[in-house]
C-alpha cells in the first residue's frame, strides 16, 4: 500500500544542484511527518562562472540543461503531488540566467523560479526550523550558500527583519568579496542584535551541515564556537587531496569549507552567538514544506 503525499524540490545552487524527494505521513491530529526518500546532489559550480565572468559557459548549460532534463524524468518516475525547483545567487547574477530560465522550460517542461536570497531565507525557516526555536530566546539564523549570505533575526518566536549579503564561499573562493562587503555585513548584524541580549545561532547550508557531522552532532544539536575552529584549524592545515582522501570531503566541498566557516564564524562573532543549531535542513526542504502548505490549503474538506 502506498502511504503519504510525495513531493518532489529541486535546489540550483552556487555550487551544487540537488533533487529532494519526500513522502510527507499525516500522523494524529493530521501532524505532518517528512520522510526524505532520496536526496540526489550534482556538483555543478554555476557560481565559478556568475561571480567571474557574469555569466554562464556553455559548457556549464549543456551540462545544466542535461542535469535538470535528468532531474525531469526521475520526477516523472517519482510522480509527485507536485514539485517545484528554484535557483539561487549564480543564477541571479548570471546575465544569462533568465535565457537559461526559457531553455529549461522548452527542453524539460521544468518552470525555474529564480528566487530573492529573503525569499530564500525564508522558505529554510519556514517548516523545519521552527521545531528547533524556543519563544523566549533570540536567534540569528545564518544561510550560507555559493553566492550569497542570508541573515535573519528572531525574537519572541517571531521573524523580526531579514536581509541578503554577497558573500558566499564560492565568491570567496574565487576573490570576489570586498572588504566593505562584510563590514556593511557586521553593521548590520551589530545594529540588529545589540538591544536582543544573549542570542543564539541557526545554521542552514551544505558545509556546516558537514561541520556538524565531522563534530559527531546529530540532527538539530549544537555545536560551539570553539569547536568549529578547532576543526577548521585542522582541516586549513591539510591540502586540498589530504581534505579528500583523509577526511572524505567531496572535492567541492573541500575547497570552500574554509571559506564557509570564515561566515558562519564572522557572523557568530558579530552576535555574540557562542553556539550554533544546525537543522540540517536547506531550501530544498522548504521549497517541500511549502508545497503541503499549498495542498493542505487547496484541499481543506
């Protein structure tokens, strides 16, 4: 027998694209339980070409276009309620991405919604997040992707002002982030935090999910300030084949994890934050808890 709604989300990211696949089980009460059935990650670096040269090779289209017309008939297997698949910071600064937008439609029948970093932010805090907040702590929820840096503050259980910053470990990487980019990043941190009192980080996004796991922490437990550069310290002193080989870190992933840290880090600084949650949950989780949003509100009997 076939239990639960599926959904299916696909995540074009800076430096990866990812198809999530979840069941979603109504227990009592018609509480929601999402069960991840495969999560399937193409590591394709879109923002090595946006953040350089603004614009997206041909090599990396074809390659694009053949992933998401791969994504497309594995969705079709999967048949989905629904799905939905949204592109982030390359695809925003890529001259060519609204052409891309109109070549995977005609090819795959896909419509790619290129999102703002605040839509962003907010579909990661919007369903899995919430589990981990209580109403009477302050937190700032930290999103670190390829191209961009989302920040949100919460108070009181409530989402109080959010905002998106060019920095992302692929800029990073390739030397496109200017000082005055975090400056104006610790400003703002600064003015949003300093009447909050003690506060707290969430941490959403490929490498401190790995940090986290590397620190032996499971699903939505914290791990310190400390810890996190202890580990960087350790991992900055291997090379890039030592980080692969020795540590097991994907090839790219292994080569912005410093650069990932460096923000998560800067930010908990910023805040004061001395621990960071990490969920382990990212956009494409949101993308499919907001997709049960829209059925259960389409289909209230």
């Amino acid at each position: 027998m076939d239990y639960g709604l599926r959904f299916a989300a696909i995540d074009v990211g800076s430096n990866a694209m990812r198809l999530l696949f979840t069941r979603v089980i109504e227990g009592k009460k018609n509480k929601p339980f999402f069960i991840k059935e495969s999560l399937i990650r193409m590591p394709l670096r879109l923002g090595h070409d946006a953040f350089t040269r603004g614009t997206i090779s041909k090599k990396n289209c074809d390659s694009f276009l053949n992933t998401l017309l791969g994504f497309k008939n594995l969705i079709d297997a999967y048949n989905p309620i629904s799905h939905r698949a949204c592109a982030t910071a390359a695809m925003r600064n890529a001259k060519n991405g609204l052409d891309l937008v109109h070549r995977v439609k005609e090819i795959s029948g896909i419509d790619l919604d290129i999102i703002t970093g605040q839509e962003e932010a907010g579909m990661i805090l919007s369903r899995n997040l919430n589990q981990y907040l209580k109403t009477k702590n302050n937190y700032i929820h930290i999103d670190v992707g390829g191209g961009s840096t989302e920040l949100t503050i919460i108070s009181s259980g409530t989402k109080q002002t959010s905002k998106s910053f060019s920095i992302g470990s692929v800029r990073l990487l390739e030397g496109k982030v200017q000082k005055s980019y975090w400056e104006v990043m610790h400003a703002w941190i600064n003015k949003k935090t300093k009447s909050l009192g003690p506060i707290k980080a969430i941490g959403s996004g490929g490498n401190i999910n790995k940090i986290a796991s590397m620190l032996g922490t499971y699903k939505g437990e914290s791990v310190n300030y400390t810890d996190i550069k202890h580990l960087i310290k350790k991992i900055n002193a291997k090379n890039i084949e030592d980080r692969i080989t020795i540590l097991g870190l994907r090839p790219d992933r292994a080569d912005v994890i410093i650069h990932a840290s460096e923000i998560y880090l800067n930010c908990m600084q910023s805040a004061g934050a001395k621990i960071i949650i990490v969920p382990q949950s990212g956009l494409a989780d949101g993308i499919v808890g907001q997709l049960y949003d829209n059925y259960k509100r389409n289909n209230v009997i």
